[in-house]
C-alpha cells in the first residue's frame, strides 16, 4: 500500500495537488512534457508565497514537486510582495 501511495506521489503537485502533466500528445505529435520543479529547491520561495514548510515533508507521505501554473503563481506572488515593500517603504510621510 506504502509503495502505490508514493508511486502516486511522483506526478502530484505539492501545493494545489493537480496531476503533473507528463508529455501530451496533440494531434498525433508528442509535445515535450511540462516542466517541474523541486520543493527543496525552492523551499524559501514556498513558505514567502504560499506559506507552505517544505523542510518537514516527508518524502514518503508529500510531493516532492511543483507544477508549473503554481510555480508561476509563487513567482507572481514573491515580485508582488517585493514590489509592494520596496514601495511602502520609499513614500514619504509629510
């Protein structure tokens, strides 16, 4: 049972849990499969943008990928909330 969860796992992303798209074919061609990205790698980017701690999963019980539409969102999100700090602080107060 252990096995078949973590085999599920592989193709999960971490944050909104949707199938990891692997290679789709359109039309008969085959198109390169999406990219993911590692939870470790960006395990401070996570915990800014989606308050997620990816430092305690468990590799056998949490996904160890993203997806790229929540990859994307993070990204949104970090240069939001730096845009918006760097701008509160720059205005001046009369």
């Amino acid at each position: 049972m252990e096995v078949h969860h973590q085999c599920q796992l592989v193709d999960l992303c971490q944050v909104c849990g949707c199938k990891l798209h692997r290679g789709i074919k359109a039309k008969g061609k085959a198109v390169k499969p999406e990219p993911s990205y590692s939870c470790i790698l960006y395990a401070d980017k996570l915990l800014v943008a989606f308050d997620v701690n990816v430092a305690v999963d468990e590799a056998e019980i949490h996904s160890q990928m993203l997806c790229t539409l929540c990859f994307k969102a993070m990204s949104r999100v970090l240069v939001a909330k730096e845009h918006w700090s760097r701008r509160i602080t720059s205005t001046k107060i009369p």
